[in-house]
C-alpha cells in the first residue's frame, strides 16, 4: 500500500489568505458602519433630550392635577406659567411652571405668598419653553431642541371646566 504524501500548492494557500482577508475586512466594514449608528443615535438622543424631557414633565404634572380648579395658567414676571394647586392637611399649596431664561423651573409656595421667578428650582435646560392656552380645555407646550427643530405637545384635561387663566 503506497501512502500518498500532501503537497502544499500556492493557490490552496492564497485561497485561504484571500478567504480570510475577505471575513477581515467585512468585519471592519460592519464594525465601522454599527460606530457610525451608535453615534448618531446618541447624538440625536443627546439634542433632543432636554426638549422631550421638559415635555413629559410638564404633561405629567398637568396630569396629576386634572381637577376642578387645580390647573390654570398665569403670568410670572412676564412670561405664561402654569399654576397648580394642591390642598395637604388644610393647607393650600400652589405649584408655579414656569421658563426662566435657558431653564424650566418649578417653585412650590403656600397660597399668599409673594413670589418671584428668580426663587424657583431650575428644573432643566429648556431655553425657548413655553406654553400656551389652545382654549376648551387644550394646552399646548412647545420646546426647542438643540438642532433647531421644535418639539409641541398638546394636552387635553379631561377636567376642562375646572380649567382657568389667571
């Protein structure tokens, strides 16, 4: 019985060379291409953030308080602010939503007292916030995002009787 020996030839060589440097640089393409979404996925996220952020929370507070009379929009120091009042242990609290400058603020305050816009809690950069009353019960909140574009978000309270501008 004769053994046949292996011979190496140059092409099974290059072939498998070629074959690898193939999977090689398909795999930089598809690493290169997944940084390049990642990144503009979270730049996107990263413009957008303080505008759908300011959204939600000002909707959600609007939410909670979808009363007869808990919810109205007055004016502090010029600029439209959103009341809210909560009644705790007898006391009544007033709860003012407000732009100030390049932030959302928030300022929680017993009824009767003085108050001015430079006392509330920045909440978040929100610069061009604001909002507006639509009339019948809609309210319409608008904040700019870092690219230039403008995110609006209009609520309706179930409650729109109880809803008033002060």
């Amino acid at each position: 019985m004769r053994h046949r020996q292996a011979r190496s030839h140059t092409v099974d060589f290059l072939f498998t060379l070629s074959l690898f440097c193939v999977f090689t640089v398909c795999a930089l393409l598809l690493v290169t291409l997944g940084v390049q979404v990642y990144r503009s996925t979270a730049r996107y996220l990263e413009d957008t953030y303080s505008a759908r952020t300011a959204l939600a929370y000002v909707a959600e507070k609007v939410r909670q308080h979808d009363a007869r009379g808990c919810a109205a929009l007055t004016q502090l120091e010029g600029e439209t602010a959103l009341l809210l009042t909560d009644e705790i242990d007898g006391s009544i609290y007033e709860t003012y939503i407000y732009p100030d400058g390049e932030y959302l603020c928030e300022l929680t305050v017993r009824q009767g007292t003085a108050v001015s816009a430079d006392m509330g809690q920045q909440i978040l950069e929100a610069e061009g916030f604001s909002i507006t009353d639509m009339g019948d019960g809609f309210l319409k909140f608008t904040a700019p995002d870092s690219q230039g574009g403008t995110y609006t978000f209009l609520l309706h309270l179930r409650n729109s009787e109880g809803f008033s501008s002060v």
